[in-house]
C-alpha cells in the first residue's frame, strides 16, 4: 500500500495523470467493459438497421458522450486495434457469459476484409472526400454522402439534464428508444455484472470511463 500511495502521489502531482486501481484481470476495467460497450453498438445498428449517422447521434452528446460517439470513435481507435483486444479477450474470458458481443460484426469484417481500418487507412466507416464525409451504408456496403439523421425525439429530450433526458428517451417508440433498449441497458447490465471482478469499486470503474472515453457519467 505505502508503494502505491507514493507511485499514484508521483503521478499524480509530476506527471499531470489521474490514477485508477484496477484488479489484474484481462483487459482492466477500460478494455475489458470499454471495448465490450463500442463492439456492442456496432451489433445493435446492425440488428436495428440503423445507420452510422443514427447510432452517433445518439450516443454522442445525447448520452453525455463525446462527439466522437461510436462509430466515429472506432475509426479513431482503428479497426484491426479493436479485433486484436476483443480477439485476446474472447481466448482468456470464456467464462463470461456476454462474449459474444465481442465477436466481430458483418459491416466490421467487410471493412477489414478491404483493408478499410479508420483513419489510419482514409476508410472506415466513414472517409473524406475532399472537404465531404462520407459514411458507410450497411445496405449497400458503398459509401454515400452523410445524412443527417432525422431523430426528433433528441432534440425534444436533449435540453433536459442527462438522467430525465435518458430516461424520456428510453420510453419512446422511435429508432432512440429502440436503439437505447437493446444498447444502453444490456451496457450497464453488463457493468454491474463485470464489477466486482475488475474493479475494486464502482467508484474506480466510473473514473475509467469518464477519464479514459470521456463520458459524463459512467455506468
């Protein structure tokens, strides 16, 4: 105890970073439930059939999240990163009951099938094309100008605070409300499932998500 209160001390007040105690498990707490939650979404948009531009609008700001949201945050990451973690997890956490959310999607195999990676590679599941940005459609699998979604329902909700906002939405009867059963709530589930093995509290494991992905709030 008296190494890790000098070491978090050190990196705390002359490195400028913010320290998390984290159980050694497979993956912390970042990517072990982090990596889960960004794999979960591809899954839901694609069983919802739900566009690129749909899911991020939600799980941008709405959530309390950063602009960057999902599937823009997996073209930052870089697709073959994301594989390789949920790859690693899938062979050392076969007793967890909800791995299979981290097996790879359709529209996700396609990509890495072509090379197509993020922004690494210029495609992904959006690329620029000049000043235009383009996203995938998972009809189609070819890219198409960006559309902005039409979701009335967030901007109704989205002046409210996060918990009143998040919960209206989670009672509607929209492409919101459907997206957010089958994704937020088996999310936070699967946190209060995972909590107690990677964390040593939930104090610890909402800090890897607020300081490490940049959400508001965490589970």
């Amino acid at each position: 105890p008296e190494a890790i209160e000098k070491l978090t001390r050190f990196l705390e007040d002359e490195v400028a970073r913010r320290v998390v105690l984290a159980k050694d498990t497979p993956g912390f707490i970042a990517n072990r439930f982090g990596m889960w939650s960004m794999f979960h979404a591809i899954h839901v948009a694609e069983k919802l059939r739900l566009t690129a531009e749909q899911v991020d609008a939600i799980t941008g700001p709405f959530l309390g999240r950063p602009r960057s949201a999902s599937f823009r945050l997996n073209d930052i990451v870089g697709l073959d990163i994301m594989q390789d973690i949920a790859n690693n997890l899938l062979q050392r956490c076969s007793g967890d009951p909800c791995l299979d959310s981290l097996k790879t999607p359709s529209t996700m195999a396609f990509l890495m099938e072509k090379g197509w990676i993020g922004d690494k590679s210029g495609h992904g599941y959006y690329k620029k094309e000049g000043k235009e940005l383009m996203a995938l459609d998972f009809a189609t699998m070819a890219y198409r100008e960006r559309l902005e979604p039409m979701l009335p329902s967030l901007a109704e909700q989205g002046k409210k605070p996060i918990g009143e906002r998040i919960a209206a939405a989670l009672e509607g009867r929209d492409e919101v409300g459907e997206f957010l059963r089958a994704y937020l709530v088996p999310t936070l589930q699967y946190a209060n499932y995972l909590k107690e093995e990677i964390s040593h509290n939930v104090r610890n494991f909402d800090r890897v998500m607020m300081w490490g992905f940049g959400w508001d709030l965490g589970p």
